[in-house]
C-alpha cells in the first residue's frame, strides 16, 4: 500500500535519484534495489510498464549486441580478415568465410577484396564475455559501401531514426531520393545527390536533437515537406497506386 | 587577531556562487563545467575505450583513469608550470579513487574510461572541484553509476569551522585546517577525506556534519545541470 512513484513517465533521471519506494515495483534496465527503495543507476529517461521501472539511456558510447547490423571501416588486414572499428570501445574481426563466397586462394592479398579505410556493412554474430566480437557480411543488405558519405550519431538515438518499422528513414528516402543505410552503432551512410544528401544529414540531425519528443514523425513529414518540396505519401496511400 | 568575519563577508557554511553546466565539450563523450567563486573544473570523460598499453588492461573490468592538470595561467600569481607534477600525479590517483565506488565498469573489459580534469582558473578548493565536475561528466557519457559524487571542502581557520575555503583563508596565518570531502550525496558515504592542519575530534565531527549539508546542496545543482541538458525543450 505503501508503494508510490517518486517521479513520472519520461522524466529525465540522474544516477542515485529514487525512482520509487516500496516492494510493488520492480527494477528494470539501468535501475537498481537499495532496501525497498528502487534508484536509477544511470542517466536516462524513466520508462514505466505497469509494475516495471527502467530506463532508456539517452548518451554513451556503442556496446556491441548479437544480431546488430552495424556499419564498420576496416582499421587492419589480418592473416584470415579483417579487423573492423564499429564505434564502440571494441573492434570487431570479419573472418574471410563470413566475408565472401568466393575462392581465395591460400597467401592471396586481401587488400584486394577490403582495404585499409573501406566501409562495410556487417550484422554481428557473436559477442563474448571478453567483448571480441565477430561479424559477418552474407546476409541481405550486407555490403560494402562504395560513395556516398558516413554521418555519426548517437547510437541511442538510431531507433528514432529509423522510426516505427522503418517509417521515419523511409520518410527521408521519400523526399530526397537518396539510399539510406543506418547501422545501429550509430553510423549513417548517405548516397544521392549532393544537395539532397545535405537536405537528409539536416533531417538527421534533426531527429537526433528532437529524439524524445511525441509526436516527432507528423513533426519531420511537415519539415521533410517544406525543405524538399516533395509530397510525401503515407504507406496506404503508396498502395492505392499514386506513384 | 581572531578570525570573525570572512575574508568576503560570506556566512561561516556558505559556499561561494556555484555555476554548473554539462556538455560544455562537443568533442568527448560525456563533460561537465564546475565553478565555485573562482575556481573553474572543467571535465572531459572518453570512453569506454581501447586501452594501450596492454599490460594495463583488466580482464574483469574496464579501468577508470583520472588525469588533474591547473592550467598554467590559472593560479596565484606563479605561472604553474606545464605537464605533471608530484602534486598533479597525487591528485588524480586520489580523484580517481574517489569517483570508483560509484561506478560499475564490469561492462567494459580491457577498455578504460578517461577522465580529463582541467582547470583554467584556481582559488582553493580544485580537488573537489575537479570531483564534482568529473561526476557529471561520467554520468552524461552514460556510464552505470550507483550515485553521483560531491565534494567541498570544509575548513578551520583560527577556532571556526567554515565551509569552502578560498586561497586566501587556506594561507591564512594562524591555527587552520583544510578538510576535501567527498560524498555519495544519496546514500551519504564518504569516498574522499583528506585533512592538512590540525582540528580536535569535536570539530572534524561538527566539519563532517557540515560536508553533509552542502553536499546535498551541491548535489541539487549537479542534478539540475543534468536535467537541462536532457530536457525536452
């Protein structure tokens, strides 16, 4: 009976702040007990579902997950790979049996399948307990990325940018004609017209600056609207055939 | 001559203006600008990130490393000359220790997380000024902390136990004690307790209690520079 919220939904929280006192709720992410107190053990904002309390961190830096698609460059050519800064505090190695299907034959030099400075798309398939991560390039959409340009931004922010099963990014592609390829590591690569590649990094950044605020989709349609002069369609109306 | 009124007409447990900001370094991944009267912290955090030498590295969990520097312009008069001194060197292992026990870095392996603490502008009281800015600037490069940390320091100059010392009552002539205090303002356990000068039992307790105080005070303004950051406009 005694149990009470200290703070609201979407509050801001800093590390030791009490999130709630009382044994009916439960620690979530980045949350800790103390007694029956429940603290925040982090900076972030308070997410509440029903009786769990966590947070979603808003700042810091990458940590690898299984199953992430991330974009990395290649910082060293290894005697079987490649080794991959993907934005966090470790590189990930790209063995050549995950890289290509080809024949390479024994001694063969590397460098001419990957380079030094090359950017890839990869998905991570293993992380250990050590943080060595490993990656891979078979898979759909996986590549390396010739042209365009390379934007970061913080890698907490990227499920904004990409939006509701990929609506918000769709948006961009809508209105500026340009592919758009998000790792979840927080690297963007952009390529279209020049103009129109400044017109996404905007749009981008726009996103970052505004990730937490409700509402931001409708918010970006106006904006995409107004600096590219393209009307944008909802996916419905893409259906009933207006090209 | 007693000491009975402050050198700046302050109160015996008034600090001096406090001023706080985070952000203030686009570049690092977490910072935190501190002043209190005329003492400026500036703090940078990078990382979690790879570390070199590998000797250093630590299998079990990432290490926290702590570099103090006075700028060279920023003291009384003598220019403080660049790069580490014995001072410096002590300084940063005492802020470091101070910062750990809040934080949980079981995450990062191997990596290290740098803390640059600068200080463009000096009068008294840097280390825990240095503290303060430094547990900002982790807590915006979101790492996993317990608490955040305060520090004051709390002083005796003639027979009165006071509250933030400037240079001016540290050099004082006369009977004086200069006391670093850092705090976990939530949980209220000491992490830092440093003393030059002589106090009797009864007054570090009553300096002790005052820490307490402006800790907490501190801690609200810590608190609220975080949430400007953040906040949604």
């Amino acid at each position: 009976m005694s149990d009470s919220l200290k703070i609201k939904d979407r509050d801001i929280v800093v590390p030791g702040e009490t999130l709630a006192v009382g044994m009916g709720y439960l620690p979530g992410r980045g949350t800790y007990r103390d007694g029956d107190k429940l603290l925040a053990g982090m900076l972030g904002m308070v997410s509440v579902e029903g009786k769990v309390v966590k947070l979603i961190s808003l700042s810091g830096k990458y940590i690898p997950k299984f199953n992430d698609r991330v974009i990395g460059t290649v910082i060293d050519v290894l005697m079987t790979g490649w080794r991959l800064d993907i934005g966090s505090a470790y590189s990930a190695v790209l063995n050549l049996k995950d890289a290509t299907s080809e024949f390479i034959e024994r001694g063969s030099d590397l460098t001419k399948i990957f380079d030094l400075g090359d950017n890839l798309m990869t998905q991570i398939t293993n992380v250990t307990s050590q943080k060595l991560v490993d990656v891979t390039m078979k898979g759909p959409g996986l590549r390396k990325l010739r042209g365009g340009r390379i934007i970061e931004v913080n890698p907490h922010k990227v499920p904004r940018i990409i939006g509701k099963e990929g609506s918000m990014v769709s948006m961009i592609k809508q209105a500026t004609g340009c592919n758009i390829l998000v790792g979840q590591n927080g690297r963007v690569w952009l390529e279209g017209e020049a103009d129109k590649e400044v017109i996404a990094v905007n749009a981008i950044r726009k996103i970052e600056e505004e990730a937490h605020h409700a509402g931001l989709t409708d918010r970006m349609k106006v904006y995409l609207e107004k600096v590219s002069g393209v009307k944008i369609m909802d996916k419905g109306e893409q259906q009933n055939g207006v090209q | 001559m007693a000491y009975s009124k402050r050198f700046d007409g302050r109160d015996w447990e008034e600090t001096r203006p406090i001023e706080a900001k985070v952000g203030v370094i686009p570049r690092a991944d977490g910072s935190a600008m501190f002043k209190i009267g005329n003492t400026v912290a500036l703090a940078a955090v990078y990382g979690p990130r790879d570390l070199h030498p590998k000797f250093l590295q630590n299998p079990q969990r990432g290490i926290l490393r702590c570099n103090y520097n006075m700028m060279p312009f920023s003291g009384h008069g003598e220019r403080v000359r660049p790069g580490g001194s014995r001072r410096s060197r002590e300084l940063s292992m005492v802020i470091e220790k101070s910062l750990l026990p809040v934080l949980d870095l079981s995450e990062y392996p191997n990596a290290v997380v740098d803390v640059f603490i600068e200080l463009p502008q000096t009068d008294a009281g840097t280390r825990c000024a240095g503290i303060t800015a430094a547990a900002m600037a982790l807590a915006d490069a979101g790492l996993i902390m317990k608490d955040l940390v305060s520090a004051v320091a709390i002083g005796k100059v003639d027979d009165k136990v006071l509250v933030d010392l400037t240079y001016d009552e540290e050099a004082y002539d006369g009977p004086k004690a200069d006391i670093p205090v850092a705090m976990t303002p939530n949980s209220g356990k000491i992490t830092l307790l440093q003393m030059d000068g002589e106090i009797t039992k009864k007054e570090l307790k009553k300096a002790l209690e005052m820490a307490k105080k402006v800790c907490s005070q501190i801690y609200e303004i810590q608190k609220k520079a975080l949430k400007e950051k953040f906040k949604l406009q």
